[in-house]
C-alpha cells in the first residue's frame, strides 16, 4: 500500500471530565478545512472509528492506553501517527495533515 505524501502537526492536550476515557480530537487538512472520512484508530487495540463531516472523532478506550499511537489512515492508506500522552486515558489529539 503506497503511503500518502502527507507530514503532520499533531498538537495534544489533556481532555476535561467529558469523555469518560478515551481519545477524542479532530482531523484537519493545513488550510484548517475538516478531513471527512479519514479512519482513526489506536495502535494494538482492535477498535477504530471514521471522522464525521467536520472531522471530529471519539474512540472509548481503557484506562492504560496513555502512552498508545493513535494511527490515521486516508483513503485505506497510512497517513499518520502520534503519540498519546501517557498517564492519561482522557487525551484529546488534534491532527493537521500537510502536504509534503
């Protein structure tokens, strides 16, 4: 599978109270325009989810997945992937995707 021509800037913060663990955040192209469709997913964990038309995604996750690579895929092929800050199951992962 050829690897999409994309870079990203992926910015993390830690979430409040509103997900009851998991990952959640939003997928964007550089121009700040949502990216619909791409498919999120958290590396060794068997669960993945679709970003909806505004680029939003949510993955209910356990506790000890702080420290986990979440991976996005566009089209079927690997885009990116970075890391979920440990010690946190509550994490929000922005993702910029950037063309190269």
């Amino acid at each position: 599978m050829k690897a999409f021509p994309l870079a990203m800037a992926a910015s993390m913060a830690l979430a409040g109270a509103a997900l009851a663990g998991g990952i959640q955040g939003r997928v964007t192209n550089e121009d700040g325009s949502p990216r619909a469709g791409a498919t999120v997913s958290v590396k060794g964990y068997h669960q993945s989810t679709t970003t909806d038309a505004n680029g939003y995604y949510t993955l209910r996750m356990p506790p000890q997945v702080g420290g986990a690579r979440v991976n996005v895929y566009i089209n079927g092929a690997f885009a990116v992937n970075c890391l979920v800050p440990p010690g946190d199951a509550n994490s929000t992962v922005e993702i910029t995707m950037v063309r190269r």
